[in-house]
C-alpha cells in the first residue's frame, strides 16, 4: 500500500493507495479537522473504483445541506450553452452558496449530480470541470439521468452535503 499525506487549510488527508493490480483490500482517506470532528472516505474491496468515493463517514461537527445549484447567475439567467460552461457557473453557485456557512468544496462530502441528456461527451465534460474545482478531494457521489430539469436550457444540477468542524 502507498500511503498519500496532503496538508490543506490546517487539515489532513490520508490516502492510501494499492501498488500494484491486485484488488484493493480497501482504499480510505481520513481527514482530521479540528478536535471534534473527522471525516473518512472509504471505497471498500469488492465495489468498482471511480472519481469518487463510495463511503463517507463523519463524526462530530455540522453537516451543511446546499439545495441543488443550476447555472443561474444572480439575475437568474442561464449561463452557458455547454456542459463546460454550465457546470463552471454551477461550481461557482456550489462555492457562494457553501461560502455562506463557512465551508468549501473541500468541506463536502455527499454530491448529488442530475444530468439531462446524459451522454458520453457531457459526463466526460462534467467530470473535467469537477476535477479542476475538487482535484484530489472524492466525496461520495450519485449521478442521475433526468429528462428535464427546472428550465429548458438547464443540462445539470448539483446538490451537496458538506460537514465542517
């Protein structure tokens, strides 16, 4: 096992990584944030491995519920044509909206996504904007396919759990 330490903002994330092909015994991330709070992020032996994490346990602190972020700017106008474009104004929602309780992106630990029309090219889309605004943080995360969402020209939605210390 390789064992990963990345120091952010005062807390600390462990990973731990398989070197080699066998099947990952259980790959965990830890995060100490403070005395009374830690948050561990587990995908468990047996369970497909993804860019994201099947488990996330947290214990003590306060959990923050975040509605589901659309690319609305502040006016409510839709922002983008693209999936690119749509998902970096829903990420910028997800931070302003997370901001307003004292946590980050960082703090999150359940992301729930609805995609319309989901394809290969959005979800890969998708993915690359996520990527850029979590890097290496993988909370748990459920993608759904829905037909329709709030207004026409809307393709994603993003809702969050985050826990902060």
């Amino acid at each position: 096992m390789l064992r990963r330490q990345h120091e952010s903002r005062g807390r600390v994330l462990v990973v731990l990584e398989s070197l080699d092909d066998e099947p990952r015994q259980e790959a965990k991330a830890a995060e100490q944030t403070g005395d009374n709070m830690a948050t561990q992020f587990t995908n468990p032996a047996g369970l497909s491995q993804g860019n994201y994490s099947h488990v996330a346990t947290v214990t003590g602190g306060r959990l923050v519920f975040v509605s589901g972020q659309v690319a609305f700017d502040e006016l409510g106008n839709v922002v983008g044509r693209t999936m690119a474009e749509q998902a970096e104004q829903v990420f910028h929602n997800l931070k302003v909206a997370l901001a307003a309780s004292g946590a980050t992106l960082e703090h999150v630990v359940k992301m729930n996504i609805y995609m319309r029309d989901l394809t290969a090219s959005r979800l890969q889309a998708f993915r690359a904007v996520r990527a850029r605004h979590l890097g290496q943080h993988l909370p748990a995360s459920t993608l759904v396919a829905t037909p329709a969402l709030v207004h026409e020209d809307l393709m994603l939605e993003v809702e969050v759990v985050a826990a902060v210390d």
